[in-house]
C-alpha cells in the first residue's frame, strides 16, 4: 500500500506541477487598442434564464465593440418561463445604435440540446467567428475587443478564454470557487505544455469554417454536454498549432455559481458523465490520476484513523497534495483576482476528496437533471 501510495502523490505531483509551469508559459495578453476588425456571431443558448438575463444583457450593452460588427443570436431551448419576452423588452431599452440580435427557436435533433441549439445557430450566423457564451454570464466590456487584437496577432482558428463564478460570501460559492480555479489552472496549463484538454463553453470561440470542416458535433450528440470539450479535441487532432488561450484579463467571463450542494452535485455528475467519452488521452489520464489521488486521500485517512497505514507517511503525502494543488489555485487567483477566496483553501482542500469521489461514484449509475430536463449518462 505505501508503495502504491507513493507512486500514484508522485503522477499527481508530475501532473499539477506541469500545470503550473504552463501556466506561466501563456503569456498575459494585453490589449493595445488597435483598430477593430474582426466580425462576430455571438451564440447564447438559453432555457428558462428570465432571472439571468437582464445582466447578461446589460454588459452586451455596455460593450465597448464597434456595433457593426457584431451579431447577438440568442437561442431558445424550449423555455418554460419569459425569457424571450425578457429580451425582447430589455432590447427596446437600448437608446444607442441598435444592436443586431435575433432570437430564435432551438432544432432539437439530438440527445443534446445545447450542441443543437449552437449547431442550429451557426447555420443563421452571418460572420466568420464565432463565439459562445451562457445566459447567466457577465461579459467584461472589452470582451471581443480582446479577442479581436488576439486574431490580429496570431493564426488562431479557435481560442478558448477564461471563465470564472461570481464571488459571493458563502462556503458553498467559495468551494465551487477554488474548484472552478483549479479547472481554470488545469485548462491554462495544459495550453502552456502545448497539451490542451480544457475549455470553457461560456467563453469560447472559433470559426465558422472549421466548425463546418470538423462536423460540428457529429460524434459526441448522445453525451448532453460537452459542446466545448468535444469541439476542442477534434480542433487539437486536425490543427493543434492553431488552437490558443486568451489570458487577457479583459476578456474574463464571470458566471453564477450552484446555489445549493443539490444543483452542484447534479452540475458536477453532469460534467462527470461526459469524460468517459474524451478522445483526448491526456485528458483522460489527468483525470484517471486525480480521481485516483483523491481516492488515496480518503483511503490512507481512514487506514491511518485505525492505526493501519503509517501517520508519518500520511502527512507526507497530505503536505506534498496540499502545496501542489495550493501553488495551482494560487496562480490562477491572481491572474482572476480572486485571492480572497483563499481563505477557505485549507477547509475546501479536505472536502475537496470526498466531494469528487462521491461525484465519480455516482456519475456511474446515476442520471442527472439539467435545465429542468433528466438525461441518462
């Protein structure tokens, strides 16, 4: 057991600590403001977000983008609620130059509703790039002037850019928080060591063209979510030099965390059932190497608590966890600035285990509850 122990704290260490260090290889985008060009879809995919959307709606506002070119397609998913009437009368308070936005009805075609309703707004785009965002985001004004001055510069085709959740006072927001960090760290870092295997659907973009070249999201449609992962890898085989970051801190897209365990644990067996259909290998031995060092972490605990595994051991391979996975978030709360939510590092680092593990347990046999709607794995 120690020499199984031993061997799966040092993979985990290798694993993180590499994320680390490509963390620091992404260099931080700043913005020069050079002239606009680059012309836009924006896609947001919504299901009963009447309470979301005037927020969402006000930062498109507010954005700092040459109206002209961009689109605003707002894609409805069979909404129970008023959200389209909510769009429709926040729009008219617009006393600028009208924006260019359309509203219109998802085509369900598959086991996923959300790559039917991107898939569906595609075929109406008018402009090379698009970009997707959720309903219930907050966009920073310089938001697609960031990604504008990124096209410029580099021969991206498809660029994923951060994402992170709202900062409320509670436990509950500060854990999803650090995790949300963490995922944010993994994502920049695997970009940085030139292995990417996470994006973000909430901020992320590519063109039209290689949407339509990739088939889209033929292949992954029995999965419900996963329109941005899946997406990614088929861009990662076909042009893995053209795949970027934004790490511009004015292109961050903050989003509402769970606001109950009930609603994350059934966001978080969502994104669990998706990964045993990665094609990515590296993703899915990073994941395989986390899942098993959160395991090992609840198993020695309890080995140790009965006197069977040796303490001293224990905290070794406790301190060696802790600090890796504390020198990641870390990184990743300064470039967010989010550092206060470091104050529950030390609470969220032992709950952390059990969470994810009970997570991957249930993943297996469960099905879970999205948008209202109950999906099988």
């Amino acid at each position: 057991m120690t020499i199984i122990s031993i061997i799966i704290t040092i993979l985990y260490l290798l694993i993180i600590g590499s994320f680390a260090l490509g963390f620091d290889k992404v260099n931080l985008f700043k913005l020069e403001n050079s002239p606009s060009k680059t012309k836009f879809s924006v896609i947001v995919p919504f299901r009963n977000e009447a309470e979301n959307l005037p927020s969402l709606i006000k930062t498109i506002q507010l954005l700092q983008y040459p109206k002209e070119l961009f689109e605003i397609i707002f894609v409805d998913d069979a909404s129970e609620d008023p959200s389209a009437k909510t769009i429709r009368d926040l729009l008219k308070g617009f006393d600028c130059v009208q924006l260019d936005t359309s509203i219109i009805k998802n085509e369900r075609k598959t086991n996923s509703p959300k790559k039917d309703a991107i898939s569906t707004a595609i075929k109406h785009a008018k402009y090379e790039w698009i970009i997707t965002t959720d309903a219930d985001c907050i966009l920073p004004s310089c938001w697609l002037n960031s990604f504008d001055e990124y096209i410029q510069k580099t021969q991206a085709n498809c660029i994923a850019a951060p994402v992170t959740y709202l900062e409320k006072g509670n436990f509950l927001n500060r854990f999803q928080l650090l995790d949300m960090l963490s995922l944010q760290g993994a994502t920049i870092g695997g970009f940085g060591i030139n292995k990417p295997f996470l994006c973000n659907g909430a901020n992320f973009a590519y063109k039209k063209a290689l949407f339509n070249e990739l088939h889209g999201f033929e292949g992954n449609t029995n999965t419900a979510s996963g329109d941005d992962i899946f997406l990614l890898e088929k861009a990662v085989k076909k042009y893995p030099k053209q795949l970027g970051y934004l790490k511009c801190n004015h292109a961050i897209v903050k989003t509402q965390a769970q606001p109950t365990w009930e609603t994350l644990l059934s966001q978080r067996v969502r994104w669990a059932a998706k990964t045993s259909t990665y094609n990515n290998w590296f993703g899915k031995y990073t994941g395989l190497i986390v899942l098993l060092m959160n395991t090992l972490f609840i198993t020695i605990l309890m080995l140790t608590i009965f006197s069977v595994f040796n303490l001293t051991i224990f905290m070794y391979l406790v301190i060696i966890k802790f600090n890796i996975d504390f020198f990641l978030i870390y990184k990743s709360a300064l470039f967010f600035n989010q550092k206060g939510v470091l104050k529950s590092f030390i609470v969220g680092f032992l709950v952390y285990p059990f969470f994810s593990v009970y997570v991957a347990f249930i993943s297996i046999f469960s099905s879970y509850k999205w948008k209202g709607r109950t999906f099988k794995k």
